[in-house]
C-alpha cells in the first residue's frame, strides 16, 4: 500500500508526473515493481481518481486529497 500511497502523493502534488501515472501506469507498474494486486488498484481505481483532480491542485488542498485517495487504495486492496 505504501508505493500507491507515494505513487498518489506525487501525482496529486506534480501534475506533470500525474500525466505519466495517468498515461502511462505500464512504466509507473515497472518502475515501482508494484504487485499484480497494486497494479489492479492502481489501474482500477488510483488512475480515475486522480483524473478527477483539478489541475492544479491547490497546495492546501494536498493533504486533503491524499487522505481520500489513500481510503481509496486501502478499500480497493481489502476487496
């Protein structure tokens, strides 16, 4: 769970690097060594929530975001 978490961390925060997770979670999967599990979270469900974000998303708003995006990875990893 810990990767999806900083792997959310980084793309809420840099938006440039949520394209790369967004569009490319093939190299994201690769460079994380992420698990068939995590890659499944991370293509199923970390992927449209951070679609959803608005660009940018505001500096205050960081804190906010991850903490949803983590009940998100941590519901998708106990299914």
């Amino acid at each position: 769970m810990e990767n999806l978490v900083e792997i959310a961390h980084k793309a809420i925060a840099d938006y440039g690097y949520r394209q790369v997770v967004v569009w490319s979670p093939d190299d994201i999967i690769a460079q994380w060594d992420l698990s068939d599990r995590e890659a499944r979270v991370l293509l199923d469900t970390v992927r449209g929530a951070l679609e959803a974000l608005p660009v940018p998303v505001q500096p205050d708003d960081v804190p906010t975001e991850l903490e949803r995006i983590k009940g998100l990875i941590s519901t998708a990893l106990r299914s």
